[in-house]
C-alpha cells in the first residue's frame, strides 16, 4: 500500500510503511536508503543526525509528517546480518523499547501507540508555549522515532494512524514533563515503556507549569481536542503552585479551583481524571527522613479527591518512601547530582533536589503504575506483561540499571523546583 497523506482531513486513515534492509522492498513499501533524509517535500526520512552508516551509528532519527492523533507503530528490530541492541523512543524522549536484544538473524516485531500533536487549538487559536519549548518534538508536525542502543537494528518501520487507542494525557510541570535532553527525565516520559499497545501516553506536562498557568496557556484546551469517552486525565502539580502569593492564592483557593477545572472538563469528555500528588523534593533531616516541603498542597489535592470522588495516586507518599529506602547518599544518583564535566558544556556540578534522572525518573514512573494498581484502574488491564511489580521501599539497583544517552544535551536546569 502506498503511503496516503491527508493533513486537511484528519480522519482519514493514515499508513506508512518502510523497508532498511539492504534487499529489494515489496510493491508499495517505501525503500529507505542513506540518502533519504529528512525534508518537508518528502514528509519523510532521517532527522536531525546523518542515516547510519553500516557501522552501528548510533542514535539515529526518523521522522514521517502526520497529523495529531494516534498512530500505531510496528518496528521490526533485528538484522540477518548482526545481532544488536536497540532501544526505541518518541518524540520527546518517551520510552517504548529499552535496550532489546536480538541474534544474529533474527528479527522480531514490536508494537506500540505514539500520540502525536502540534500547537494548534484552531484555526485562529495555537498553544502559548514557551521561548525553550520551540525546539521540542513534542510540538511540531512530525512523528519522530529515535533509535538508540550499542547496536541499533531496524529492518522495517510501519505507522497506523488509529482512532479506538485509550489516551492517558498527562498534565503536570518538570516532574512529568517529557524532557528532551541528558541528563534530565521525568516519570511522564517512562511510563509508556509499562503499558502495552491498546494506550497512547499524551504528555502535556511542561517545567515550571502551576495548574493556572497551564490552563492559561491552551494546554489544557488543547488536550481536550483530542480527548474522548473512556480517556484518561492525570493531573499532578504542587511544586509552582506553591509559590504562588497574594490575593486567591493558595491550596485551598485558585490551586483547588483551577484542578476543579481539570476534572469538570474531563467529565465533559466522558474521561476519568485521576489526581497525583507531587513528587517529594530530596530534603533530608538529620535523622534521615524526608521533611516535607510543599505545605498543604498535597493535603488540598486529597481533600478535593475525596469531596469530588477522584481516584488519587499518592505520589508524595511514595516518593518519600523511595528517596528514605536510598538514603541520603544513594538518593543523589537518582536526581541530576553530577559532578562538573560530566557532560559537555557542563562547567560546575549539577546539585538538583527536585528533578530526576532517568534512573529516578525510572522508579518514580514505577510508582505511579503501582498507584494505579491499588487504585484497580481499569488501565491494569493493559499493563505490560512483562512488567514486574514494583516496591518504593526496595527500588530497582541503581547499578542495574542500562539508559541509551541521547545526543541532545542541555545542562540548564529547566524551569520551576
């Protein structure tokens, strides 16, 4: 089937399908070569670095022009020619596949949902993103795949556009955000790496986001055009609320009232919110404990959950449980803490209390799922299969653990704390 392209009409089905092997594609497969970059005319091709070379160039990207919505991604991983190690992400950095190994000659598929949007609310009518935020994947006109790993292997590529998908849209501030540069990382971005191909993750989240704030902006209008019945809505802010001060600030005021807004919208919809407490800052007292830091937030959140009959996932439990199951010390490596030159650019040492690495970022996303679990979300059913159970009081060994690096790096610490 030849690719079908249609940005006018949305609705209409929308089908790539690629060939990276050395051999001869079928009729209607589009052959991918080391020459097919990139470029608007296309709609099609490597991005952002060279095509690989034979030689395990690693990362490498490809972007295909399609409009918002849900596309069901099949990647066939492996070579006749080599074994490799491969790990897929999304645009923003949003994790699918880490780290899969395949035999020489042998070749597997796998399957996901990538959601894919731009700033456009309506015709007259964009998302106010910021200045830092122009450059984001996550707000362009393209589906972009990055391929990652030590021995990065893709012999086809296949994109669905579908419509029946269960989108769980994340709204939030840096904590949540897809972050799309070393060495930072938030849960919203690893949580689609737990979850099977019947649920797109919709990220919305962005660093220094209030619940105001990013109703003002459009975000939250944006989300709510490709939001339907049966979708999900999790709302987790706190960290920039809280220093909000003057006249009808505060918990228990414009905070409760703009997630009050969150949730009406969402019924509107037909969708299920689910209200997420904040993440614990890595505050330690002499004893070892974690002393809270965001006031009655938390506690607000909870008072309306219960008034609203929302599920909550109590986030701020759990992130003080894992940061104390770490300790003091061990704590550090699963936040930006780096000692100078770690990365290019990076003059002084990196001493972040707020925002996680991919390891962190890793267990906090864990346990997010296993609040799902206990709240017995109808989503459990579509938890992958291979995903373990997870205890925040006995975190993944951080020594264990395997992330890609992505060539974009940044050592500015993004907006909010």
């Amino acid at each position: 089937m030849a690719a079908v392209i249609s940005v006018a009409c949305h609705a209409q089905q929308i089908s790539y399908q690629f060939d990276f092997t050395d051999g001869k594609a079928r009729e209607g497969v589009i052959k991918v070569t080391k020459e097919s970059l990139y470029s608007a005319e296309a709609g099609y091709g490597y991005d952002f670095r060279p095509a690989p070379d034979g030689k395990n160039l690693a990362p490498f990207f490809f972007s295909v022009d399609v409009p918002d919505g849900n596309y069901k991604v099949t990647v066939a991983l492996g070579s006749k020619k080599r074994a490799g190690v491969t790990t897929v992400r999304a645009e923003s950095r949003r994790l699918f596949i880490n780290r899969q190994q395949t035999k020489k000659g042998e070749i597997t598929e796998y399957t996901f949902i990538v959601n894919k949007r731009n700033k456009q609310i309506t015709d007259n009518e964009s998302v106010r993103i910021k200045a830092r935020e122009e450059y984001k994947l996550n707000w362009d006109d393209k589906l972009t795949l990055e391929f990652n790993g030590s021995a990065p292997q893709l012999a086809s590529l296949r994109i669905e556009k579908i419509d029946e998908a269960i989108t769980v849209f994340l709204c939030g501030n840096s904590t949540v955000v897809d972050q799309d540069e070393e060495p930072w990382a938030s849960w919203g971005q690893m949580i689609p790496a737990f979850f099977n191909d019947r649920v797109a993750f919709a990220n919305y989240a962005e660093s220094g986001e209030s619940a105001n704030t990013f109703i003002g902006a459009g975000r939250l209008k944006k989300a709510l055009t490709q939001m339907k019945a049966g979708d999900y809505i999790f709302i987790e802010f706190g960290h920039n609320d809280q220093k909000q001060k003057g006249p009808g600030k505060g918990a228990y005021y414009s905070y409760m009232t703009s997630l009050k807004t969150f949730i009406d919208e969402a019924k509107l919809k037909g969708a299920h919110p689910v209200l997420v407490t904040p993440t614990q800052r890595r505050n330690f007292n002499e004893e070892g404990k974690i002393v809270d830091t965001h006031e009655n937030y938390p506690e607000a959140m909870k008072w309306l959950a219960i008034k609203e009959n929302i599920p909550l996932v109590d986030l701020h439990a759990m992130t003080r449980t894992l940061y104390e199951a770490l300790g003091v010390e061990e704590s550090k490596k699963a936040l930006v803490h780096y000692p100078a030159n770690t990365y290019p650019g990076q003059t002084k040492a990196l001493a972040d209390n707020t925002h996680f690495n991919p390891y962190g970022a890793y267990q906090v996303a864990k346990c997010v799922v296993e609040g799902i679990k206990a709240l017995r979300l109808p989503l459990v059913e579509y938890i992958a299969a291979d995903y373990t159970p997870f205890d925040p009081a006995h975190p993944d060994a951080v020594e264990l653990f395997q992330w890609d690096l992505s060539p974009f790096i940044d050592v500015q610490k993004p907006d909010g704390n």
